[in-house]
C-alpha cells in the first residue's frame, strides 16, 4: 500500500512539472508575440534603421574605425545590392525578423520563467541568487547583441562584400541573406555573451571544473583566434576588437568556478 502511494505521489510530482514546464512555455510565447507584434508595428525603423544601417558608410563604427585606419573605413557605402527572388521572400522575412526581435526583447521575461521553473529544485543559498543571475544574463545577452550588432556585423559585411575568389565572378546577393546573417548574428552573440553564467552552471552541475578550465584553456584560445580571424577582415585592429572580450569571458567563467569553489570551502 505505502509503495503504491510513494509510486502515484512521484507521478503526481512528475507530471505537476510537466504543468510547470507548459505553462512557463505558455507565457514566453505570450511575451514573445507581445513583442512580435510591436516589433511589426515599428516594422520600417527596425528594417531602415537598424537592419540596413551597418551597410551605410555613416555607420558609427566606421566612423570610429576609419580615425584609426582612414584609408580600410572610410567609406560612403559599402557595395552591396540587396535583391528579393522569391515571391513570398519579403512576407517571410518580416514575420521571422520580427519573431527573432521579439525573442531578443522578451529575453529578461525567458530567463525569469526558467529561473521560477528551476526554483523548487534549489538550495536556499542558491535562491538567494536569483535576481544576481537574472541581471547579469540580462545584462550580458543585451551587452553580446550591441557587440554583434556593431562590431561583428560591419566587420563581416565589409569582408564578404569586398572578398572575391575572381575578377570575373560578381556578388549579387540575396536579401534572406543579409538578413540571415544580421539575425543570427545579433542572437548568437547575446548567447555567446553569457559564456560566463553557462560554465557557471556546468560547474554547479559537475559538468567542468576550474582544473579543466585551465588545462584547455590554450585550446580556447586558439579557437577563439581561429574564429575572429575568419569572421574579421584581415587586418589586427578588427582581431584584437573581437578577441579581447571573448578571452576576458572565458577567463571571467574561470573566476566564476574558482568563486564557487570557495563558496563551497567556506560551507
């Protein structure tokens, strides 16, 4: 009688976090066509001023750029003819921009539901840590979209307008394109931003350790070189722009670990 009552218990609790977990998916997708939505009503500044900015020689960072190397960033625009080839390629690509706009304005919103979802499952100590946790996120995913924003998107607009494999081959490029790489550069830098809060995770899991960390750490490094070499162009100013703060994040997650480790001594 007790095994059968422990066995419907556990369902009970398993199947009241599958009601948890909806829900918190339920109300992130709410957000996120919230923000959807208004991203739509502000539909033509998002597309003219910001999307299309990075291809406009006024952009600020070469503006910037061009005091340091005048003759590489002075420029009134840059070469590129953006083209639509399909017939439903513009209907698409305003409902997934504005889709990808509301998922980085909905953010702080993802991480409170995923926070609230892990709570029940957390020491006292480690609730204490929630609102550090959310705004550090928060404030490292948005610090990694602005660094995505203006520093890799000039930086890799310029270099794959101005690369050419032959005189004779001429770039038209396709609108879904430019897009594509705008939005998934803007995301993929906010996530890569929060390297730090991620390892930290891992660690509390027993996933890494500060011991792994520095033992592949000139691994990391090289990786990190290989990365901005190639999204760069090939000039040292626009590597060393992308390479510092990916080295200063990944030696940040290390102090992280080492803090936990403390923190755990102290215990």
């Amino acid at each position: 009688m007790y095994i059968k009552m422990e066995k419907k218990e556990k369902k009970q609790s398993f199947l009241s976090h599958l009601e948890a977990l909806r829900w918190a998916f339920v109300r992130c997708s709410i957000g996120i066509i919230i923000c959807s939505a208004a991203a739509f009503v502000f539909s033509d500044f998002i597309f003219d001023d910001i999307l299309f900015a990075p291809k406009r020689g006024d952009f600020p960072t070469y503006r910037l750029l061009s005091y340091f190397n005048e003759a590489a960033y002075t420029v009134t625009n840059i070469d590129l003819e953006l083209q639509n080839r399909k017939m439903e390629g513009q209907l698409s690509i305003l409902i997934w921009t504005c889709v990808s706009f509301g998922i980085i304005a909905a953010f702080p919103l993802i991480l409170f539901e995923f926070w609230k979802f892990l709570r029940p499952a957390l020491h006292n100590s480690e609730k204490k840590t929630g609102l550090t946790f959310l705004l550090s996120s928060t404030l490292l995913f948005f610090t990694g979209v602005l660094f995505g924003y203006y520093i890799i998107v000039p930086f890799s607009l310029k270099f794959l307008t101005e690369f050419s494999i032959s005189a004779i081959v001429q770039n038209n490029f396709d609108l879904s394109s430019y897009i594509a790489l705008v939005r998934t550069t803007l995301l993929a830098a906010g996530i890569v931003f929060n390297l730090p809060v991620i390892i930290y995770f891992l660690f509390k899991l027993g996933v890494v350790s500060t011991a792994i960390l520095k033992e592949y750490r000139r691994y990391a490094y090289v990786i990190i070189l290989i990365a901005s070499a190639v999204i760069t162009p090939p000039d040292i100013l626009s590597q060393v722009v992308l390479v510092i703060p990916l080295f200063l994040l990944y030696e940040v997650s290390i102090f992280l670990t080492k803090f936990g480790l403390l923190k755990i001594a102290t215990n």
